[in-house]
C-alpha cells in the first residue's frame, strides 16, 4: 500500500494535498502531476510504502526532479520506487531489476524452497544487490535548503513525512490531508 502527498510552497506558506499515483507510470508523469496541482515554483512529492521505504521528488519549475530514496533495494522492487531508482542509477538497470523481481524477499528464487542447511548469508544476491543498495541513494541533499539536513533525512525511517513536514513547517497543513 502507498500513501503519496504533494507539498507545495506558496507565498502564503505551504499547502499539502494527499495525491493518487495510479496514472503515473514515469518520473515524467509524476513531474507532471506535481505541476498541475501547484502553479508555484516548488512541490515536494512524498511517496511511501509502508514504513518499507520512502521516496522524495523535488520539483522546481520546469528543472530536472531531484530524488532521493530512503532504501534503493526496497524501492526496487516497488513499482513506484523502480521509476525513482531507474532515475537515480540509470536505464541499465533492467538486468539487475529483473534479476530482483525474480528473487523473493527471503533471498530464494521464486518456487525455489528454502534449505534448512543452506546458509544464505554466504550466497550473494547477484549483481541486482550491488546495482541497488539497501541504503538511502539518490541527492541527500534535496532539503537541505529547505530545514532538513542530509544526516537528519539519512535517519528518518518510520514516519518520515511528519519529521519532514515538520521540519518544512507544513505539519498543520500536511494533518489536513492525512
């Protein structure tokens, strides 16, 4: 399950709208309707999959989206995380994504059953793990200038949008649309 929220800035401050992402099949279509929904130079696209990961777009204008992902590895293997890692690292993912998809999350191929004497901990997930970090990836710096540092967003993990509209000072605003 995802919840995604837009966060505009306007002259008066910020407003916030909770968003549905069932169009967007590209980063092109999420810039797009980040655009349509504020005439104002900068929205912040939230994305979140439940406390899995979550993913931020900055929009300014018509310049390139910078993003930033929480977890590269659990974003992978989200529909919605694939677009922003496919941004962040490239369209040459496709062998390593697919390589992913095909894993399950117990690390086993799919219908592969798990060996009580197999210890996975020595089996490399294959070049899709070190393609994809199970790190935060992308421009930790898309706050910054905005109250939110690089080491205060690399530790967000669960209810990272409240500690980030916080730190906008959009909490109140950003309420009204949970």
């Amino acid at each position: 399950m995802y919840f995604a929220a837009l966060l505009a800035r306007t002259e008066d401050g910020w407003e916030a709208s909770d968003t549905e992402l069932d169009d967007v099949e590209t980063l092109s279509d999420l810039a797009e309707l980040a655009r349509e929904a504020s005439d104002d130079d900068t929205v912040i696209v939230y994305i979140e999959q439940e406390d899995a990961w979550f993913g931020i777009v900055r929009i300014e204008g018509e310049e390139d989206p910078r993003i930033y992902v929480s977890d590269g590895a659990a974003a992978a293997r989200s529909s919605y995380g694939e677009i922003l890692i496919r941004e962040i690292l490239g369209d040459d993912l496709d062998a390593e994504l697919d390589e992913l998809e095909s894993l399950d999350l117990d690390g086993t191929e799919d219908g592969e059953p798990l060996s009580d004497d197999a210890d996975h901990d020595d089996e490399p997930a294959g070049a899709a793990a070190e393609a994809v970090p199970s790190a935060p990836v992308g421009d930790v710096l898309v706050l910054a200038d905005l109250g939110l540092s690089e080491r205060e967003l690399r530790a967000l993990d669960s209810d990272a949008l409240a500690v980030i509209a916080d730190a906008l000072g959009a909490a109140e605003v950003l309420e009204a649309v949970r």
